[in-house]
C-alpha cells in the first residue's frame, strides 16, 4: 500500500493544538529521528534503516539517527509538527498545510521525486474529464486527489461546482466503491490506480498526474531552525539517501527487491510503480528541480488551492498567508512569515562529490 498522502481537517486540527505556543529552541544535539510512511518514493528510507547505511552516514559525522516508520502518514506529519521528530516523509502540499501552516518553519531538504501517473482521475465507461461535470466523484477529500482533480478540472474550463458532488471515500473503500453502480468517478492513487484499471476493463484513466509534471512532490523535510543548528544532520542524511538511489539507478535487484517486498508487493509490481514515479536518482537532477522556476508557480497554485479548501493555517487571510522560500532566496507569499523553504545546498553538496 502506498503512503495515504491525506489532508484531513480534523487531521490538521489535532497537527495544530499539538504544536506547543513556545516552541523548543534549537540547539546542538547528536541524536536525530526522522518518521516516514510507505509510499514507492519513500520506501529508500526503510531500507536506509535495515541495511545500516544510514548508520555509517551517522557515524561518518559523529551522530545518530533513528528511521521510524508510521502506518498513518498524517499522524507521522502530526508528530513532526509537535516537535516528537526532527524530519518527515512528505509531500509538497501537506509540508504547507501542516507544520508550515502551523507555524512550525520547515525546509525541504531531498526532493526525491514527482508523481509522474501514480495519482489518476478514473472515469467508469467511456468520456473525457470533460464528462465529469454533473457527476459525483470520490475521493479522499483534501489530499493530492483533491488537488489533481481541481488542476485537471481547470483544464477543461470546469471547476469542482460543476461536479454534481465530491464525495469523501477512504483509500482503504476506493475499490470497493468503484464497483458499486452509483459510483461514476473516482481520484486516487497507486497501487489502487493499478488494481481498479486491471480489475475492471471499463475504468478510464481521464487524467493523471503526469500532466502536470513536478507539482506533486515527495519530500524529506526537516526543522529549520534543527538544521540550522545542526548542518552535519543534513550532510548524513543526503549522503545516505544518495547512496540507496545510486543503487536503485544501477538497477540492483538486491534493493529493489527490498524495497518491493518492504511495501508489499513483488519485484515487478514496484517496478511499475517506480515507472509512473519520477525519481530523482541523481543530486543534481534534484538541485535542477529546486532551482526550477516552474517551482514557486507550483507551489502558488498549491497555495491557492489549500486556501480556497480553507486548510492553509489558522486563520490564513489570503493564499500568500505562508512565505515559501526558494533556493536563489526569491519568496512567494509573506516575506514576513516565511515557514517554508527549498534548500538545494545540502543535494549540491553530494552533487560536487563534497559530503
């Protein structure tokens, strides 16, 4: 089962009241947790923890750091967001919403890749998204289902009031939902995107995530102020990754079956997986990434939408609420709130061979 790449309010809610209003100030420390859930991009830092390369990285800079795996993502969010961890696993859209939008300063320090197919907007019969408009659809409201299916609607000149309903549906009943008579639609993602187009040849992929490239983003994000205080955290923790993804890009069958097994699946079926997820195997492709100025075009869109869905932190006033601070220091939003950050620094570093 891939990450429950999930926003829900009452989620968001409780992400919050555990903030504390006098957060801990950050200070020099030797021992790191990072948390992380089960998504195809994700899965490295599992096998991170298993096979000891995290630990030589550690050692390598005269610090520890334990890999904790969460079954519920946004409860690993949750707890980052209350200081219990010094990193988590996380996507573009629920890095703004949670901790940044409970003020809690947060850098992007691993872009680790995009959705490239894995999230799809499945139509049962023939049509296009255009055909939407008067239908229910389901799907896990406020997630990156949510998102892809308002980006795609805009595509077509239509916008969620044209729907004839959104109704929320747990990754969990997706599949069950699809083959009952009044479900018409649905927005989800893999392997339950995979599962529901092998299992009923009239689902319709009418929109997926490949068309709009890097906007859903998979993350390891980490405490600013941490970082800050503690830049060897960093260097250990990208040369760790760097070193799993240079294994994954030789395509070792040792890792990848691994990695496979870890999620629940066999070789081949993390294999497709990996095929609709558009991994940044080299550091210097991510670095590119962040320097992209596609980026803070993303990241206002998806700033806007969280807005509109009325999850952007407390209170928020307007879609620029949260400052969202780029690699060349450019800002979009509040320059006097800024709570998210992209880092390129750390990735340059094994990039230039430097860590």
């Amino acid at each position: 089962m891939t990450g429950l790449k999930l926003t829900s309010l009452a989620a968001l809610v409780a992400g919050m009241a555990a903030v504390s209003s006098t957060p801990l100030a950050a200070q020099e420390k030797t021992d790191f947790r990072i948390a992380w859930s089960i998504y195809v991009g994700w899965m490295p830092w599992g096998y991170l923890s298993d096979s000891g390369v995290m630990d030589k990285w550690a050692e390598k800079y005269g610090i520890s750091v334990e890999i904790v795996q969460f079954n519920d993502y946004i409860e690993s969010i949750n707890q980052y967001t209350a200081g219990a961890f010094d990193g988590v696993s996380a996507t573009n859209m629920d890095s703004l919403s949670i901790p940044a939008g409970s003020g809690v300063d947060t850098t992007a320090l691993i872009i680790g890749d995009y959705s490239d197919g894995n999230d799809a907007v499945i139509l049962k019969g023939d049509g296009t998204l255009a055909d939407l408009s008067g239908k229910p659809v389901n799907l896990v409201e406020l997630s990156v289902s949510h998102y892809l299916l308002a980006r795609g609607l805009d595509t077509v000149g239509l916008s969620e009031r044209d729907l004839g309903s959104v109704i929320n549906t747990s990754d969990a009943d997706m599949i069950a939902a699809f083959s009952t008579p009044d479900v018409q639609a649905v927005v989800t993602w893999n392997p339950l995107v995979s599962e529901i187009v092998a299992s009923y040849p009239d689902a319709n992929i009418v929109f997926d995530s490949a068309q709009i490239p890097s906007e859903i983003l998979d993350l390891m994000v980490v405490n600013t102020d941490t970082l800050a205080a503690n830049p060897d955290f960093g260097k250990a923790m990208v040369g760790a990754w760097y070193e799993v993804m240079a294994l994954m890009a030789a395509g070792d069958e040792d890792v990848l079956g691994a990695l496979a097994e870890a999620s629940g699946t066999d070789l081949a079926g993390y294999k497709a997986q990996l095929d609709a997820t558009a991994m940044f195997y080299s550091p210097a492709d991510a670095v590119s990434q962040a320097l992209s100025p596609d980026l803070p075009v993303t990241m206002t869109n998806v700033a806007e939408f969280l807005f509109e869905k009325d999850i952007l932190g407390v209170g928020a006033p307007s879609a620029d609420f949260i400052g969202i601070e780029y690699p060349d220091g450019t800002v979009t939003g509040d320059e006097n709130n800024i709570r998210f950050r992209f880092d390129a620094s750390f990735m340059q570093m094994a990039a230039d061979g430097a860590l």
